[in-house]
C-alpha cells in the first residue's frame, strides 16, 4: 500500500497515500483497537459533524477569520458530509471506543473535510498552507464544543427514526384492537382468574403503553436541541470573536431546520452530561414496557395444548433440534433481550456521565457508543415485533371464551348481588368439586338460569354489572 508522510508533535508518521484522514486519524486507528464499531457506520453523526463544520466556517467567514476561498472548500466538503455520508463513512475508520473525549473524532472530520476542500480547491492531499485542519477547519472550536453538539444532532435525528418504528407498531396494534373486540377473555392478576375482559381492551393497553412512552420520548428529546456550540475549550469562549457563540448557533439552526439554541451556562453545559441520562431513561422505560408486552404475548401464546393458548403468534422457524413440531415465540424472545442490553446501557451511560471532572465530561464516547447502539437496537427490535408479530396474531377465540365460563373469577360479577361471603363460599366449593360457578350457583338455587344467563351476558361480563341489580333479600 501506497504512503504518504505526515507530521504533528509526536513526530513523523505514515499514512495510506488514499486516505483523506491524517495523521491524528492513525495515530487513533493504532492506539483504540478495541471493538469492531467505527464512527464512520453511525451516518447521522457523520452528517451532524457537517452542519457543525459549515455552521463554523460561515461564522469564521463573517467574522474574517478565513478567506472566502478557504470558506467555498469547506462548505463544499461538509456538504459532500451532509449529502452523501455513506460515501464518506470509511473516511471516519476510527474505534467508537476511544479515550480523549472524542478528540480524535474531532481531529478526523477535520482532516477529512480539509483534504476534501483541497481537492475542490484543485490542489493535492495534505497541502496544508492553503487549507489546515486546524488552523482553518477547526478555527474558533474546539472537540469540547462541536463533539457534544454533533452528538445532540445526531441523536435528535435517530430518534426521529425510532419514533417512527414505534408509530407504525402503535397502529398495527390498534388495528388488532378493532379485531378483537368482540373477543371475550379472562383478565388475570398475578397469573390467576381476576375478572373477565375482550382481547381489544388487552391490545388497546399495549397501544397505549407505547403512545404514552411515545410521547415522552418527543418531549425529552426537545432538550437535545440545547447546545454549547462556541464555547470551545472550556466553555469561556476562548479563541471567538464577540458575539460568536450566537452567530454559530443561529447559523447551525438555519443549516439543520432544527431550533436549537445556546446553553443558558456554557461552562456548565460543556461538562455536563445530564441530558444523556434524561434520554436513555426514557429509552429504558420503553424497553421495560415491550418486554413486558413481550412477556405478555409469550404467557397468551403459551401451549399449544397445555398453556394459555388464548392466541396464536406467527411461525417462523423450528423450535427445537430435538422437539418435532415444536414453533418458540421467537421475536418476543429476541425483544426481551434487546430490552435487557438497553438497560444495561443506561447503567453504563449514568456512570460515564457521572464521572465528569472539572470542566470536561472525558467520557461521552462511550455515552454516544451506549446511546446509538440503544436507539438503533430498539428501532431494528420494533420494526421486528410489528412487521413478524403482531401484524399476524391470530386469536383462539373460543379457547379464550371457554376458559372464562370455566373461570372461578365470574364470580365477582355476584358479588354485588349474593354477598362477598356467600361468592368466597361459591369459590371454594367450584374448586373443590372442579365446578364451574353456574353449575354451583344453580345446584344451590341462589338464582335462576335466566338470571345467570343475564348477569354473565357479554355486555355485563367486560363491566360492571349494569343491567342486572336486584336487591339481595329478592336472590337469597
């Protein structure tokens, strides 16, 4: 492989003759060997350090910091970031893993993008006196400022994708609500008989777990959008002109569509990480909801011949070397999974951002590595659960309906009509006899099998009794 020579304060160091990074980039690419993650398979970030880029260089253009020609190159190649980021993503080869507090990412878009403008500019690789990664590329910033603004963009947009996923899940939901409807169930608490129900009310709850976290995730997200972009090192400003801090945020607002605005206290907000905490709670509260609406669909499609079997989940593939016939709720079983590393990457985001020091948090890389891998693993996990779960349950409706006349929990639709005490009694002995309450109820003659046929009609069997309220003395 070809080479080339660069140089910075370590000395002398080769680089492959093709690269568009620099020496910064493999001095990065030989220290953090640590994961097969790169920086360059996250497109959203790498178009995020765009915007920054060119924000910075139109606000360095205004205050007289770069020539114009200096600006025509950079803007040309954060656009060339922006546009087309799958291009340019094995330009950015280095570990997501990394110590430095993402200065080598910093250190790479600029060599990236200077080598970039240059060849626009019609010069060579690496000539760096018309257009320096530092001097110009990087001028009035600082990897303290553009990492973490970068990152918030970044993330607003990969959420927006798996706001997405789980809006298109909410809907196959409700449109299963509108099947089920008429289906009659036993509603259980704590795995045992509690009151009857239909399957939509029981698919309208998981529709509305997920709206509600829906939501939230909206509303959290929105703090993303406040920024320390200008306020370099430490969050004083040094090396800006007057005024910078808001000319960049306002040019970054205009180039992104995105109203973002400027850190009420930049040197608090270039240390701190709170935000990061803020987002992945939320991502940790849906993770905790789907995998109990996993759980849930696994219990409803246990069986098929010895569990609950009220429903039937897709088959997708054998279920066992040993086992003939055997069909698993693979996809609730993957979701759960993907749920637990979600929850694992809260922890491990809570402690990094916990252990900023002074005037700088050196910790987000494996913030941003915890948060993206989180998003996109919920995003791939809901996109899996709608389109080869849900979209084709099918239900055992009536399993599901002779399970709740042989139920001992109707009895609770009697309580208001023959007593607490008398109900427990009716309870007991259905148990003991393998019974069920009618059969009971009737061989006592407490009540009538017109009026148990009233009282456990569909209507009265998913509410309150309405119809049916004749005062005790007139049963008994």
């Amino acid at each position: 492989m070809q080479t080339r020579i660069e140089h910075d304060l370590l000395g002398a160091k080769e680089v492959p003759f093709s690269a568009y990074y620099g020496i910064h980039t493999q001095r990065a690419l030989e220290n953090f060997k640590i994961s097969h993650l790169t920086v360059g398979q996250s497109l959203h970030f790498i178009r995020a350090l765009g915007f920054v880029k060119k924000a910075a260089a139109q606000s360095n253009f205004n205050y007289k910091k770069i020539s114009e020609q200096q600006l025509k190159a950079i803007e040309y190649a954060a656009d060339q970031l922006i546009e087309q980021p799958q291009q340019w993503a094995a330009s950015f080869p280095i570990d997501c893993y990394q110590g430095g507090a993402g200065t080598s990412v910093n250190m790479n878009c600029n060599e990236v993008i200077a080598n970039i403008g240059l060849e626009y500019l019609g010069e060579q690789k690496v000539s760096y006196s018309i257009l320096h990664p530092n001097d110009h590329v990087n001028k009035s910033q600082s990897t303290n400022d553009v990492y973490p603004t970068a990152l918030r963009i970044s993330l607003y947009h990969r959420i927006e994708d798996l706001l997405l996923a789980l809006d298109k899940l909410i809907q196959t939901i409700r449109a299963k609500v509108a099947d089920f409807k008429h289906v009659l169930k036993m509603g259980r608490t704590q795995l045992q008989d509690a009151v009857p129900m239909t399957m939509g009310q029981e698919f309208q709850a998981f529709a509305t777990l997920l709206n509600e976290d829906m939501r939230l995730i909206k509303k959290m997200r929105e703090f993303l959008l406040e920024i320390n972009l200008g306020a370099t090192a430490i969050g004083t400003g040094v090396n800006t002109p007057e005024g910078y801090a808001q000319h960049i945020t306002a040019r970054l607002a205009e180039l992104t569509g995105l109203p973002v605005k400027g850190a009420e206290d930049y040197v608090e907000a270039t240390s701190d990480c709170g935000v990061f905490i803020l987002i992945s709670s939320t991502l940790k509260r849906l993770a905790c909801k789907l995998s109990k609406i996993c759980n849930d669909l696994r219990l409803l499609s246990s069986g098929p011949r010895t569990g609950l079997a009220e429903i039937r989940l897709p088959e997708l593939q054998a279920g066992s070397s040993i086992m003939p016939a055997k069909v698993n709720p693979v996809i609730p079983e993957v979701v759960n999974q993907i749920a637990f590393k979600v929850m694992g990457n809260d922890l491990t985001i809570s402690m990094a951002a916990e252990a900023g020091q002074l005037q700088l948090n050196v910790m987000e890389p494996v913030i941003a590595l915890s948060l993206n891998e989180s998003i996109e693993l919920l995003q791939h996990g809901i996109s899996s659960l709608d389109e080869k779960c849900f979209a084709g349950i099918q239900v055992n409706e009536q399993q599901a309906y002779d399970m709740v006349m042989r139920s001992v929990g109707i009895v609770t639709l009697l309580d208001p009509i023959l007593g607490h005490d008398r109900c427990d009694a009716i309870g007991k002995q259905c148990i003991a006899e393998n019974k069920t309450i009618q059969e009971v109820v009737l061989s006592q003659g407490l009540m009538t099998e017109e009026q148990l046929k009233e009282v456990f009609s569909f209507e009265n069997l998913i509410s309150e009794v309405r119809n049916f309220q004749a005062p005790l003395q007139d049963i008994a």
